[in-house]
C-alpha cells in the first residue's frame, strides 16, 4: 500500500514538474529584457536609485549610480518611475529594449522633505506657511548673496539689493513688522547664522522660507522677520563626483541724462540773470562727461569647484571658490576665496556628521558717493588741474562754484579696505535608540576676523577743502559664537495616526572684542594701511577699543499630528532667555498652533479632477530682542576736569550717555494666518494662497526725548510703539511635460499694509525728513508742500488768496510755483504740509516661466511693482537752481516766450522754487522688469561618452536689462535701509544690467 502511494506521488510530481517547464518556457517567450538610463529633463544629468516597477505587480529595480537599469517585462506592460522631487512617469513597453526616459521635476511635489527647524517633514503635511526655492534658481543668477536671488521667487519676500560690490541685500519677508530693522533670521545646516556676502550661493541644496509664526515659532525670539532654512550641499553613495563650473559677467551701469557744456551755461546764465547776481566766468573749453570718467564696464568671474561621493555608511562634499567683482565705479571691487566640506558617517545606532565653512573676502570701497558727484560736478570742470592740491580738479568760487566731489581724486587720496575671515560649521552626533526615537547633538562654532584700513593721503578733492595732513585709522575685530543644543525626537504611527513629538534645549554665546588706534600728520602718503607702520610718524597715537558679550539660553518643543493623512494638528512652544534684558524681563515665551485639514481625502469628496485640496489655519506668537547689548543699562563717560564754584576750583566731570531702562522687554508679535493648497490636473496646476495678520506690540525703538533728561548719547531705546500689518499673497504654478518638451510657468502676488497702531511715550507721529509715522497711517508716509501748478502773470500771484483775503504769496513772480495754503493762514509754512501719499507698494508680482527642449532650456524671470512713490532726489538736486549741480538734459523752464510747461522758471538762490520738501520730486515707482532672462544646452550623451563627462552645460543669461517705469532715476528697486526714509533715493546705487556666460560640466 504504501509502495503504491509513493507511487502515485513521484507520478504526480513529475507531471507537475513536466507542467512547470512548459510554463517558464511560455513564461520566458513572453518576458523580454529592457534596458535603459533615467535622467532629469531639466539638465540631462542621470538620475540615481530611481524607483521602476512593473504596473500592477511587485517586480521592480532601481537605476544605478549612472542612471542606468534594467529590468524583464512584457511587451504591453507599463513601466512605472518616480524619484522624490520628480513628477512620476508612465513607458508602455512595446518591442523596444531599450527605453531611455526623463523624469520632469514636480516643483510642488506633496512627498517632498522640508526642513522645518529642528526637523522635517513632508510638504503635504505641512500646516504652516512655508516656501521652497530649489537651489538652481538661484545659482542660475549672477548674484554675490543669497539674498539677491530670492527676488520674484517667493510670495511675501522684497529683496532690496544694488550693484555696488559686496553690497549686502536687504530682505523683507511680510513687510514691516517692526522699527528697527526687516532681515530675517539665517539657519545654515542648524547653524544661526548669515548668508551675507561671505557665503557661497553655489553650496546651496536647498531653501526653506518660513514665513508665518506657526512655521517659525521654533526659533521664538530671533524669528519675528521670519526664518530662511539654508542646506547646504552632501555627498552622495556613489563614485567621485567631480562637477567644475565657470561663469563670467560683464556689468554696466544706468546713466543719467545730463548735459553737456554748451547746454548747461545756458541755462546757468539765465538762472543768474533772474537772480540779478554777475554770471559764472565759465571754462567753455572743457567738456566732461563725468559719468565716463567714473563709471565703466565691470567684470565679474565666479568659479567653483566640487568633489563628492561616499559608502554604505559615509559621505562626503567638498568645494572650492572664487569670486570676483570689479565695479563699475573707480576703485570698487570685492573678492572671495571660500572653502567647504561636509561629510556624515554611521555605524550601527550612531551616526555623525560635521559641516565646515572657511572664507576670505575683501571689499575695495569709493569713499562719498560718486552716484551723486557725477551730477553735482559741472561739465566746465577738468578732471586735474594742477593749480589745485593734489592735482585734480574740483572747480573754483568765480568760475565753476559746486558742492560735488571730483570722484577720481576721492579714489586717489582716500584708501577704504574692508578684509574679512570667517570659520563657520557645526559638529553633530545622532544616537538612534529605536526606529522611533532618536537624540541628537548639535555643536555650532563661528568666528570671525574683520580689519578695516583707512588712509588719507595728500591732496584735496572738493572746493573750499582746508588742506589736511596724511593720516591712517586701522580697526581690528573678532566675533566669536558658540552654539550647543541637545534635542530628543519620537516619530511612531499607530494605524492611522502619526505622532512626532520632539523636546529640545539650546545655548548661545556671543561675544566679540574690537582695537583701533589713528595717526594724524604724517607728512607723507602711507605705503601701507597698517597703523604699526607709521607708529614713529605724526602725531602721538589715539587708540581704543572694546569687548561686548551676550547669550541666549532656549527650550522648545514641538508636536505634529496626523490622522489619516486628513487632520492635521501642530503645536509649538519655546521660551528664551536674553542677557540683552534686565533680571525681570529676560524671559520670552513663544507659542504657536496651527491646524490642516486635507479636504481631497474625504470619502465625500468627489471632485476628480482635484488631486489635492487643504485648508489651513494657524496662529502664534515670536518675538524680538534686536537691540545693542547692555541696553537696558546706564552709562557715564568722565570727561576732564572742569573749573566750578567761587573758589574757581578743578572738579572732575562726567556726561550720561545712556539712560537706564530696566523696563525694556521683548517685542512680541502675534500673528493669524489662513491658507488654502489646491492641486488639479494630476497636482499639474497648483494654487496656494495665504492672508495673515500680524501685530507687533511693545516695539523697541529710540523715539527722541528731551534735551532737559540730561542723556547726551542719542534717543534711548524703549518699548514705544504697536505696529499692525495684513496682507494676502497667493501663487499660481503649472509644470507639464510632453515627450521631449516640457513647460513650467509660475505667477505670485503679494499685496501688504502696515500702519501705526500707537507710538507711546505720549506721542502721535514722528517726522523724519519729508516723511511722517503717524497713528492709524502707514510708516514713513510722504509729508511734503502741496504744488498747484505754476503763476502766469502777475494777478493770479495777487488773486492767489486766503479765505480773509490775504494774499497767499506776495514776493511770488509770474512762473514760479504756486503752493498750496493747506492751513488756510495766508502763508506757506511747514504747517501746510500733509500726507501726500505712500513709498509701499499697493501689491508686487513675480513671474517666472521655463522650457526645454531636449537639451536646450530657456527661462525668465519678471518682477512687478505697483502703487509706491519715490522722492527722487538725483531731481531735487539739479532741478532747484538753488545749488550749482549739472541739469537734466531737456529741460524747458518757464519763461514769458514758454509758458506752457510744468518747469518752473529758475533762479539761482533760496527761493520757494528750490524748497525741496513738496510733491515736485514724489514720482511713481511703478515698474516692470525682466529680472532675469537664460538660455542653456546640455551636451547629448553620445558626445559626452566621447569625452569622459558625465554632463556638461553651456548657458547665456541676462539681467536686468529691460525695465519698464516713468520713473526718473536710476533705478525704481533702489535699496534705502532707512525704515522712515525707505521711499527716498538720494543716491543709491542701482541695480546692474548684467551679461553672463557659463561653463558647467562633471565627471
């Protein structure tokens, strides 16, 4: 029996074997082998361990280090490839072997990672408003700071920037929020510190922008400006990487309309002649375009290196670079050396990982401001006149009276060097205890090594200079900043909930300790800018110095929630503690909440065409404590002895310089944020939008106080004001891609009002030049004189009356401007000055498209600005009279044979034609501009096999050579760091339009 029954199963196995066979034949008949290399659509790079799948079953691979896969399928099967970052793609498979496919990047892709603070998470999950900015975008731009390239890009974010080298940008994330300054705060790979011009923007990974207080609440009182999160660059597993890039740029300056001297005397005689004073004795000889003498074509070359790679259990990056920018002002340039290297290392439950930044940079500076001597020096002056101190030119009482400053003599005697050293990085350890709870270590150190060098030599440059011996003034600092933070992290899903929670603590230290000393009457011109050079020089040394120390001590806190991938729930808390404040007022709590709700994953939600929809709300509250250390503390200078009382006796003296305030206190801001994410067409077009609320209170500002308080060290600081500010922003993005051509457009808006809840301190406004701060108004609104068009003849002067019948303007003549008696008193006065309109914008734009072709790809990027006033002061300079200056080519003046023009008749003198304080010189800022225009190719890959490359790329790219505006200066997006005088361009330096060529390519 039992023989029979083994029997029967060898019989059976072998039929089944025999069956098998013939299946994995049919089977092997079926399948063929496809070969091919995944790459991105943007630049043709290969894209490594890129997921592929068989649609519908559970086989699949990855690309290699190359790009490179392989994979069996069948013939009407379908190929399935994503990688984060990318939009995922569908391949039918027919009888190709080989398929080579592009991924397209997904700009908004739910699953990407977001650096947060202190953390990650995935873009979907986010509750708060937060921006990303893909490190190309930037590094695409010829910029110096990160700054720079931020512009148009992100919704909420002014970039107020120039071309002067090495000139810091300014940035605003949400506009005003308070009165001291706008710049947000900088995180570079955990590191508080700055991106500023020693930071290489070619090191940069990726950018977090966080912009309302939920999403910056981790880093409480330092994020009231908001918080831009900067990773830099890591190695990858893989081979050495090799990637070289080179780009040159050729800079130019915009040029104002002045005239020449035959133009210019005419005018000079007949403002003369209506003065009745005798006429210049003008040099009719000399013809000089100071603008050519002192501007010119500027250069600048920017070149990088960077080697990558790693293991199973490490990684490295390193890079190299050097950048150079030769103004295009005399004697202007800055220059760059920096170095990184960043690795990471684990084994088992430990992981570490350091990151190391040094640089090295020197900025050459024009002493004055040439943007302002180029019009205020007359054509008739020659550049050198050997007559004159020094050699050069500069104009004379009779002859060519001015108050300008012969720019190339300034280059000449007076040597401005700023050199600057810095070490930057951190050093982190990660203990994983399990695979949902982890503690990290993070070590942060900064120093830095500034010296500024100044020499004046021998010679004069400005009319009525006394003649001034040679001196030398040298200034050498250190900074020095330590960083240690320790925080616990738990991250586990239980079915449908996902909980991360995560605890922290932080320590600051700043301190930082600076010498100077001067030599005066030396005799002779410094060889060099070092004050030990001419120690037996001159006159007997003045030397100084002094140290400054701070520290911030910091918890936090944070917990995410998420339920179904549906509700979503943060909260945050932190309470810092600042040595800025007195005992009572170190502490700072921070909190913040917000809520998400993703509507699309309701089951009733059935709206197909909607691939994503969240609702989100958020409140929270940071603060600020941007002020001067030991603030909050009085101090007394002695000064010498003094001679007092009958007996006519010596006493030591002594004058306050600051008053005490052991009151000062955080300011605190508290803002409500509501937004909407909307994703259609397959997440293709994508729609958010945010409006928030943000109220600072307890604003720290020094508003000016009585003589009589006997403070004789400026305005103390104090908590002065409350300062409210709403706005709405929104941003429309679209990304397609169609067999070999793909498409990419954005548009986003911004539209901000700020205005004045309360000043304190008793007050109701606060005037600054032609600017007023006043309650319930927006900050630095215009407050200038009214014009009313110009007087024809005499009896509109007489008929120009008051209410009581006074004559408003007796010692008016016929094309003189009439002002506006506000007051109604019978005379022009400073109290008829009003609101005349704002320097903040109604709403700004940015639009930014881009396309490619196989290996060729354009883009372009436009910024607009709509419904902010400029005062222009380059027209309040030459368009008075009043000063001798050069004059706007074109001009018609009034006179009796030209009436019918808006140019009032010009007379030299003080006259109310020359009050510079009235609307004559407010214009509209109104503009459009192509902030950037490129256009790029990559090799093929069969040439690239040729040479040994990897990749390889060529672009062209311009920027700011198209704007389009009625303003009259140089420049509409002028930068003016001034919060009251924001509005005002009086010599700023402008943005440059910029010619670039570029080389990139790697091994």
């Amino acid at each position: 029996m039992k023989t029979e029954t083994n029997q029967i199963f060898k019989k059976r196995y072998y039929l089944l074997l025999f069956f098998s066979f013939l299946l994995q034949q049919s089977y092997a008949q079926e399948q063929i082998k496809i070969t091919g290399k995944i790459t991105s659509a943007t630049n043709r790079e290969a894209i490594p361990f890129a997921n592929i799948l068989i649609k519908n079953t559970t086989s699949g691979t990855t690309s290699d280090l190359d790009g490179n896969f392989s994979i069996m399928a069948k013939s009407g099967q379908i190929l399935v490839v994503s990688y984060q970052g990318y939009k995922t793609k569908e391949t039918n498979i027919n009888k190709e072997t080989v398929i080579n496919i592009s991924l397209v990047e997904d700009i908004l892709a739910l699953n990407e990672i977001v650096v947060v603070g202190y953390g990650s998470q995935q873009k979907k999950d986010l509750t708060g408003a937060i921006s990303v900015v893909k490190a190309e975008e930037i590094q695409k731009r010829q910029v110096t700071t990160v700054a720079e390239g931020l512009q148009g890009l992100v919704t909420g974010v002014k970039v107020r920037g120039g071309g002067r080298p090495g000139q810091e940008a300014g940035i605003e994330i949400r506009g005003l929020k308070n009165l001291q300054g706008t710049n947000p705060l900088y995180v570079v790979d955990g590191l508080i510190t700055t991106a500023n011009r020693d930071f290489n923007p070619n090191d940069i990974e990726s950018i977090q922008v966080l912009k309302d207080a939920s999403a910056a609440a981790i880093y409480g009182s330092r994020a009231a400006n908001g918080v831009i999160i900067i990773t830099t660059k890591k190695g990858k597993k893989g081979p050495l990487k090799v990637e070289v890039s080179s780009k040159t740029s050729f800079t130019n300056m915009p040029t104002y309309d002045l005239m020449g001297t035959e133009e210019f005397a005419k005018l000079n005689n007949q403002a003369y002649d209506n003065a009745g004073i005798p006429r210049q004795n003008l040099n009719m000889a000399v013809n000089t375009n100071w603008q050519k003498e002192v501007f010119s074509t500027g250069l600048i070359q920017d070149y990088n290196a960077s080697f990558s790679g790693g293991g199973d259990n490490s990684t490295f990056f390193m890079s190299g670079n050097y950048f150079g920018n030769k103004g295009t002002v005399v004697s202007t340039d800055f220059d760059r050396i920096s170095f990184r290297v960043n690795s990471s290392g684990s084994k088992g439950i430990f992981s570490i990982g350091q990151n190391l930044a040094i640089s090295n940079s020197k900025t050459n500076e024009m002493s004055g401001n040439p943007i302002i001597d180029v019009y205020r020096l007359l054509p008739t002056i020659p550049v050198y006149d050997s007559s004159n101190p020094g050699g050069y030119g500069y104009g004379k009482a009779d002859v060519a009276s001015t108050f300008g400053t012969n720019p190339l003599a300034l280059a000449d005697f007076l040597d401005t060097t700023n050199e600057n050293f810095r070490i930057r990085g951190n050093i982190w350890s990660e203990l994983k205890f399990t695979s949902w709870l982890k503690y990290r270590f993070n070590f942060g150190y900064e120093t830095s090594f500034d010296s500024y060098n100044f020499i004046r030599k021998l010679g004069n440059w400005t009319l009525n200079q006394p003649f001034e011996q040679s001196f030398i003034n040298q200034n050498k600092g250190r900074s020095e900043t330590q960083l240690f933070e320790n925080t616990l992290t738990f991250k586990k899903e239980f079915g449908k909930h996902n909980l991360t929670a995560l605890v922290g603590q932080t320590f600051q230290r700043d301190n930082y300790n600076q010498i100077s000393g001067t030599k005066r009457n030396l005799l002779v011109n410094p060889s060099t800018g070092s004050y030990f050079d001419v120690l037996n020089l001159g006159d007997s040394p003045e030397v100084g110095g002094f140290r400054e120390e701070a520290a911030l001590t910091s918890y936090l806190g944070r917990l995410e929630y998420n339920y179904d991938d549906r509700y979503l729930f943060n909260a945050v808390f932190r309470r810092d503690g600042s040595s800025k404040f007195s005992d009572g007022n170190k502490w700072g709590n921070f909190p913040s909440t917000s809520l998400g709700w993703r509507v699309s994953n309701e089951p009733f939600f059935k709206v197909d065409f909607i691939k994503d929809l969240k609702l989100r709300a958020s409140y929270g509250e940071l603060g600020s404590g941007n002020i001067r250390n030991y603030e909050y503390q009085g101090f007394i200078n002695t000064n010498g002895a003094i001679v007092m009382g009958n007996g006519q006796n010596l006493y030591p003296s002594a004058t306050q310089v600051r008053l005490a305030n052991s009151e000062l206190r955080w300011e605190k801001l508290k803002q409500t944020n509501f937004g909407m994410d909307l994703g259609i067409l397959n997440n293709d077009l994508r729609f958010t939008a945010d409006y928030f609320i943000a109220r600072t209170e307890d604003v720290l500002f020094g508003f000016p106080i009585l003589m009589t308080t006997g403070n004789d060290g400026g305005n103390p600081i104090s908590n002065a004001a409350t300062v409210e500010n709403k706005g709405f922003e929104f941003e429309l993005a679209y990304n397609k891609k169609i067999n070999d051509f793909s498409f990419n457009a954005s548009l986003n808006f911004t539209k901000l009002n700020n205005k004045l809840v309360s000043l304190g301190n008793g007050q109701n406004e606060h005037i600054q030049g032609n600017t007023i701060t006043r309650k319930g108004n927006a900050v630095g609104m215009w407050y200038v004189l009214q014009t009313d068009g110009l007087f024809q003849n005499q009896d509109e002067i007489q008929n120009y009356v008051s209410s009581d019948g006074t004559v408003i303007m007796p010692n008016a003549q016929p094309g003189d401007i009439r002002f506006k008696d506000v007051n109604d008193d019978g005379e022009i006065t400073n109290e008829d000055k009003d609101i005349v309109g704002s320097p903040w914008p109604e709403f700004e734009m940015g639009f930014n498209a881009g396309a490619s072709y196989k290996g060729f790809d354009f883009s372009m990027n436009w910024i607009a600005s709509h419904g902010a006033t400029i005062y222009n002061g380059f027209r309040s300079t030459v368009d008075r009279f009043d000063d001798d200056s050069n004059y706007r080519t074109g001009i018609k003046p009034w006179t009796a044979e030209n009436p019918n023009t808006d140019f009032p008749r010009i007379v030299k003198g003080t006259t109310l034609n020359a009050r510079g304080d009235s609307d004559r010189f407010l214009e509209s800022g109104d503009f459009i501009r192509l902030k950037y225009i490129g256009l790029g190719y990559n090799l093929p890959e069969n040439i690239l096999q040729k040479v040994g490359l990897t990749s390889a790329r060529l672009s062209l790219s311009a920027q700011n050579i198209l704007t389009i505006t009625k303003y009259k200066g140089l420049d509409p997006e002028f930068s003016n760091g001034n919060i009251f005088e924001r509005g005002v361009d009086i010599g700023s330096f402008p943005n440059l339009r910029t010619y670039s060529f570029g080389v990139e390519f790697a091994f």
